[in-house]
C-alpha cells in the first residue's frame, strides 16, 4: 500500500522548513558524520543532502566542493520517494542516471548508497548518502552503518532545533538567529533580496531589577518578547541575543519599512503594563540596519546596528536610530 507522507510534497516541504536549517552555515556535528562515512565505507564523496523545491542542498559535503544543485538531477531525489535505501552499483547502467549530467561530467558518479533522512513524523526531507567514481557494491554491513550515522544526522538536526529556542522567552538563540541573519545575507547575494535589521535592549534593566528582584526582570522579557512577536510578521525572527538585548529581523524590509517597524515596535512597548504584582513599564531604544553588500556576516550586520542602537542610548532612549541616518524620536 502506498505510503502517503511519501508523496504529499507539501507536508514534507512543511517537515524541512521547521528545521529552519537551509542555506545555513557549515556545521562540525554534520562534517564530521560525512568525514566518517568516506573513512568507513572507503568512498571519496558523502553528503548530507536536504531536498527543498527545487534543489538539493548540502548541509555536509565531504570530497566536493559544491553547495547545492538542481533537484532534478539529484540521486537524493529519488532517494526520498522510498523508506529503503538505494544502492546504485553503477550509475551508467541505470536508465535513471545513465544520463544524468553529474554521471557524464563532474564528478563522474558511478556508485552511490542513499538512506532517506526520516523526520519523526515520517517525512523524508532528504538522504546521507555515499558516492563512489566507480561501479562497486556496498554489503549489508556497510549499508547497517550508513542507516545509523543517517539516524544520527536527524538526531543532530533535532537537538540543533532544541537548541534554538531561548527557554525564558521562545525566541530564538543568538546562534539561531545569527543562522537566520546569514541565510538571508545569503538570498542578498544570490537574489538581490533585501532585508533589515532591527537591534533593541530594554532601558535601565537593572533598576528594574535592583527595586524589583530577577523574577520581575523575568518578567518584563518575557512581556517584552511576547508584545514584539504579536506585533511581528509571520516572516520576521524575534531572537534574545543575550540579557535584555533582542534582535528582529525583517526579510523584504528596505530601510524606510524597517525604520516605520522599529518606530511601532518602540511605542508599543511604551504603552504596555506588563501585568503582575506590582505591574511594570518598560521603554527600549532600537537601532535599525538595513542590509548590506558591506556586511558580508551576520556578525559584521549586527555590528552596524548595534553602533545605531548606542546612539539612541546615548540621545536619550526610548527611541530609535537608523545606522549612517540620525535618530528619530519615539512618540
């Protein structure tokens, strides 16, 4: 009987973006797992390989220097169609690949051994495979190995979503965040797309603190954080970079947009109570850093606009800057 999560395309699209893990950059955990699939199984190329649309990513790639290619010459497509693995023993005799441009040209594919990377909730959202520039077998033991290292890689992508979510607040790490300022310093370069960021810390935190103790601290974050992510787009990212300090990002948001979204998001936390005993106000001042070619790392971008929010610090909080602009008041 055929398996439906094997054919719903939408919903397997679905199970790979709630990694929040395309375009990201090169991670240990997944090069090391491709490193022990070439040193074990004595192939030159492994890859951890993600399907998206219309494209096949790599995550890992170990032996190639590639980052992506077209989805429909990917053997990682074909992969993600079956709960087995498949073994090709040679590519020219296959008259699904026999063909194929990555069999007929670089790198030259002759063999190659995929396992579907199985979310838990049964999606394949793309395979860890071994690839071989000769026509040979791979044994049962062999395949035994590459289903637990695969196993492994989803483990690995499962912590790594764990790991992103800030306990107090629900916003992302400052590591998954700073992931999601590269992924779309990425689609700048690729694409053309814009994007801004928005930097903000809570003003005079640690009187709040110092007349109220920690758990009311705690408590004007989280109000804080929960108001911000009411207030955002289902596009944007809401990340706590450390302390009080947050990130926004806001992908298709020129300067003019993100300076009217940093202004909204300022008076909004002006005019919360954020409830409790006894109820609590907050202000925040903001610096706003539209993208650029001049910032080629999410580090450098939050750089920029970590100097716009010091100048709204230092004129008088509870207002925003705009990085290389002078800041504006909040009303």
């Amino acid at each position: 009987m055929l398996d439906p999560k094997l054919t719903d395309e939408p919903a397997r699209r679905a199970a790979l973006d709630r990694y929040e893990v395309l375009d990201t950059p090169r991670e240990p955990a997944f090069d090391r797992i491709t490193d022990l699939v070439r040193s074990i199984l004595g192939v030159p190329i492994s890859a951890v390989s993600l399907v998206d649309a219309d494209r096949q990513w790599f995550k890992a790639l170990s032996g190639l220097d590639a980052e992506e290619t077209p989805r429909d010459v990917a053997f990682c497509n074909h992969t993600i169609r079956e709960r087995a693995p498949m073994v090709v023993t040679d590519a020219t005799e296959d008259a699904r690949f026999r063909d194929n441009p990555l069999v007929t040209g670089d790198p030259n594919i002759r063999s190659y051994a995929g396992i579907p990377l199985e979310t838990p909730d049964g999606y394949n959202i793309g395979s860890l495979c071994a690839i071989d520039t000769v026509p040979r077998q791979f044994d049962p033991g062999q395949i035994a190995i590459l289903r637990n290292l695969a196993a492994l890689v989803v483990e690995q992508l499962e912590l790594r979503r764990i790991a992103e979510r800030d306990h107090l607040t629900g916003a992302l790490t400052r590591r998954a965040f700073l992931n999601e300022m590269n992924r779309a310093i990425a689609l700048f370069e690729r694409h053309q797309r814009p994007a801004s960021l928005l930097l903000f810390d809570i003003d005079h935190f640690k009187r709040i603190n110092d007349a109220h103790g920690h758990p009311a601290g705690d408590r004007v974050i989280r109000g804080i954080a929960q108001l911000c992510t009411s207030l955002q787009r289902p596009s944007d990212s809401l990340g706590r970079l450390g302390g009080e300090e947050f990130g926004i990002l806001l992908p298709e948001a020129g300067e003019h947009d993100a300076t009217k979204a940093a202004q909204r998001f300022c008076d909004a936390i002006a005019a919360t109570e954020i409830p409790g005993a006894p109820p609590l106000h907050a202000t925040a001042s903001f610096g706003v850093a539209e993208l650029s070619g001049d910032w080629p790392t999410g580090e450098s971008w939050l750089a920029v606009a970590d100097m716009a929010l010091y100048e709204a610090k230092r004129s008088g909080r509870n207002r925003i800057a705009v990085a290389r602009h002078e800041s504006c008041n909040a009303t």
